[in-house]
C-alpha cells in the first residue's frame, strides 16, 4: 500500500476518567473511519490526560497530601499495557481496518511506576508494541519513570515503516538519529507543547528524516479539569491549558494539514510513500549522505537491526 490517507486527532480527553475517555477515542476512531483514515494518530498521554497546570502538592523539599491524593488518582485512571484498554482499542483498529497510535500513562503492572507512553495497534495483530518516553521534562518527572533503549522501536508495516518519539524527545538529536536508522516513513510526534516554534521542529524532522511527520497535541482548558481538581491549578496558566497546533508534514518539509489551534478537530492528509523515495534524491541521512566511515551511533539495549523485519 503506497497512498492512503493518514488523520491526527486534536482532542479533549475526559481529564483523570480514563472509562470516559475511551469512550472520546472510540467516537474520534469512527469519525476516522467514516473518512477512510488508514493511519490514525492521538496525542501525547491522551489516557488519562496530559496534567498541565497541576503541581501535585510539590515544591523543592516537600509534598502535600493533597498532591498525593492527586497522583493516587491519575495513577487510578493511568492504563496497564497490555490491559482491557489496550484490548478494545486493538478491537477498534481491527473493525475499522486502521492502524492507531496513542499516547497514554502507562501504569507498570510490577512496579506500579508510571511512564509516558506511546502505543501502536496494527488492524491484523492488535497492539504491535509500543515506546515509552526516554527523559521526561522538568515537573513531568515526578509522576512518570524513564523508558530504556528497549522500546525504541518501528515496526515495519503494510503502510510502510511507523515509529516515533514523544514531544521533547523530539529535540533529542541521537534520539531522533535511531528512529531514522530503522528507516522511518512514517514518523508520529504526540506532544504537548502547543508553541509556534513545535512546528519549525516538525518540519525539520521531516526533511531531516526525509519521512512524513504527524505532530499531534491535545485541546483542553481549565474549566475541563473536574471541578474538585481546579483550585489546585497553577494561578499563571492561562485559561487554554493546551491550544493544539497539531500539523502533518511531507517529507520535503511541506504542510499537508494544519496547524490546528485553539479548537478540537480531526486533521487528514492525502500521502504516497513514493514521495518519501523522491525525496532522498539528493539527501538520506542513513544513505548516501551518511559518514558511517567517521560516525557511529549504537543504543543500550536495541537488537540488531534486520531489513524487512519489525525492530
């Protein structure tokens, strides 16, 4: 399959209610469908919601039990993998014979730590595997853990070869140089941050990588925190916690949809994995723009790369 069409959603999740929350995935999934979308792309921790504007009862040197009752509850609405979310989410890329990709907090099954992670269904196997975020930012530290070289992954697909990084991941240089070494044509950036310059960044990968980009970022304000959440919101952030901006990019760096601000919506593009191939005419980073002869770069924990197999 060369050309298709792709769709990055740009939504609002139901904030710390994972159960209402698939309930949005599987509306915006079907909505997908109706317009034939074969891959569809969800923003970053979209279960159970990205916590901008919380704190969680911390400052340098102490919590609050009010903030530990906060992280007990996205905790609570935080999904194992695999668990029954994950199962029906692989249900509904089956029905509708789509590829999917989610961000979600991923609550380990052992440990309990959480982790910022990003997951991919496949229509014939369900969920393929899934990424979790290497360095969490700044305050996102103290709820999510640090994901290992084991899930820098992507997997080679009917539709090309999908994978990708989440938000500041992407501004990780040899982060960025291991998804491109697998061969990426189809790169997803969930993300969080809803600045003008994100989408200089997603251009960049796209012609850096000579793949097509889908940067995808949730819509939510203040007042769609539960009402017993909000007092606890940070008095500076501005009532639009999250404006979007999510976008597709060719692999010569053009805008195919977007940028989307300030408002919920389904974003689509036409694609055609030829133009990928077009595109590394005159620049490959793993190719023959490559200096393997004086560059090397290997990831702890990554087995050995294997052409025409998912890695």
């Amino acid at each position: 399959m060369r050309k298709y069409k792709v769709g990055c959603i740009q939504a609002t999740p139901a904030l710390f209610n994972k159960d209402k929350t698939m309930l949005i995935v599987e509306k915006w999934v079907k909505k997908a469908a109706q317009q034939e979308v074969k891959l569809l792309v969800f923003p970053e921790s979209f279960i159970p919601a990205y916590p901008a504007g919380l704190g969680f009862g911390t400052v340098v040197g102490s919590r609050t039990e009010a903030g530990r009752d906060q992280f007990q509850r996205y905790w609570k609405n935080s999904i194992e993998v695999p668990g029954p979310e994950t199962y029906q989410i692989a249900e509904w890329a089956k029905a509708h014979n789509m590829f999917i990709t989610i961000g979600v907090t991923e609550k380990d099954a052992v440990s309990g730590t959480l982790y910022c992670s990003l997951l991919y269904f496949s229509p014939e196997s369900g969920l393929m595997g899934k990424h979790r975020k290497l360095k969490p930012t700044a305050a996102e530290r103290l709820i999510w853990g640090e994901g290992d070289g084991t899930t820098i992954a992507t997997f080679d697909t009917e539709i090309g070869r999908l994978g990708g990084l989440i938000c500041w991941e992407n501004y990780m240089p040899l982060a960025r140089m291991a998804i491109y070494q697998k061969g990426i044509q189809l790169y997803v950036a969930p993300t969080a941050d809803a600045r003008d310059s994100w989408n200089a960044t997603m251009i960049h990968i796209a012609c850096e990588g000579r793949c097509y980009v889908i940067g995808c970022n949730q819509y939510f304000t203040k007042s769609d925190y539960p009402e017993d959440l909000a007092p606890h919101l940070a008095t500076d952030r501005p009532e639009i916690l999250s404006r979007g901006g999510s976008v597709i990019v060719s692999p010569l760096g053009k805008i195919l949809a977007g940028p989307l601000f300030n408002e919920e919506g389904l974003l689509t593009a036409n694609i055609d994995l030829d133009e990928v191939v077009r595109s590394k005419m005159d620049f490959d980073a793993i190719g023959h723009y490559a200096r393997n002869d004086v560059f090397k770069l290997s990831i702890e924990g990554q087995p050995e790369i294997k052409p025409d197999k998912t890695s």
